[in-house]
C-alpha cells in the first residue's frame, strides 16, 4: 500500500539520482573544448595601407564574407568531421597589387583538456568536439602589406 512516507521517500530518492548524474552527464556527454571554448572565431583583417577591400573565400571558393580593412569578421573554424577550415583572403586597393593570404584553423588547445577525464574525454576527443567544431581555432589576426602595382613606364607610341 502507498502511504505518504513512501512517495516522500520516493521523490527524494529520485532527486538525490538527479543531482548525482547531472554532473556525471555533463562532463561524459560534452567535450572539453566545446566547454570552454567556441566554433566560431573573430578574424581582424587589416591592410596597410588601410582600406582594401578584403573578400574571404572557402576552399571550395565559395565567398564567406568581404569587407573593408581594417575588419573583424566571425569565421568558423571547422569545415567537417575531424577538418579544419581553411580560407582565402584576396586584399584588393586601387593601385596596389591584390595579394593573398591563406587561413588554416589549428588545433584548439582546449582540446587536448579531453585526456583530464581519462576514458570519460575520450567521448568529447573522438565526438563531440569534432562535431561541434571546437577541436580548431583560428588566428585572430590576418595582415597584408599591399604593395604598389607597377605602371608600365613609356607611353604608347601614337605613330602608326
């Protein structure tokens, strides 16, 4: 028979389980980079002389982003599964040679936090981390020095 002593005793039960396996799911269902870190990165452009225009293209050279140095833009850092996002910055001014600068987004540190939770880690390295993107960052500042494009000297001969 159910009394009042009984559901008591059940439901403090279940609460004393509850406040028992929220931490333990937190750290075996999350990565440690995805904890203390993000996916998405902000990258400063910058130009000298300023006021380039800066078009940011994928690997696949899909256009992400353009802007006007100096400029900080929101990239992310993985493009898939265990890989790293890489970019293309063209840097483009009037009179200047456009330039290129590439992208690479490194391994998080955060990420090697996964082996402090030794077999329970391993979940948040081979998983979760990978998948949310947080195993990688970028560098959070990409700059070119432009230089003056070469104006061909002489004119065109008007004797024809």
């Amino acid at each position: 028979m159910l009394n009042e002593y009984n559901v008591t005793d059940s439901i403090m039960k279940i609460t004393k389980l509850l406040r028992t396996l929220m931490p333990a799911s937190l750290i075996v269902f999350t990565g440690c980079a995805s904890v203390v870190s993000k996916s998405t990165w902000p990258v400063t452009f910058k130009s000298n002389p300023p006021g380039a225009e800066v078009v940011i293209t994928d690997k696949t050279g899909n256009e992400v982003n353009r802007g006007m140095t100096p400029t900080t833009i929101q990239l992310k850092s993985s493009s898939g599964f265990f890989s790293a996002a890489t970019y293309k910055a063209e840097f483009k001014l009037k009179d200047y040679q456009t330039r290129n600068r590439g992208l690479h987004g490194e391994v998080n540190g955060w990420y090697f936090g996964n082996a402090l939770f030794g077999g329970i880690g391993i979940i948040g390295a081979v998983f979760v981390d990978p998948v949310t993107g947080a195993m990688w960052k970028l560098q959070p500042l990409c700059t070119m020095d432009l230089e003056k494009a070469e104006i061909p000297s002489g004119k065109p001969s008007s004797d024809n």
